[in-house]
C-alpha cells in the first residue's frame, strides 16, 4: 500500500483518506482549491465554490 508522502512524490498534488479507506487523489493546477473543498464537503462543512 502507498502512503500519503510516496503519493505526493509521484505527483498528487492533493492527497487525502476518507475513514472507510477510501482515498482521494487529485492531479492538476486545481488540485489545492478542490481537495479543500473536498475536504469541507466530507466533514459536513459548507463547501465554498469557485475553483
């Protein structure tokens, strides 16, 4: 299994792992802005739009 560094050094820009083992992975110059956003969304926070 990769961990979070070894993903990030392969190119991920946005790396994060849901408690069911899900992971996300976002590429691109976008990444940042959607894995925020992501992150609110999946914590039951509002996300903010506009990336």
């Amino acid at each position: 299994m990769l961990s979070e560094s070894q993903l990030t050094a392969l190119g991920c820009q946005s790396v994060s792992q849901l408690e069911s083992g899900v992971w996300h992975l976002l590429i691109g110059d976008k990444a940042s802005g959607l894995g925020e956003a992501l992150e609110r969304l999946v914590s039951g926070r509002e996300a903010v739009t506009g990336a």
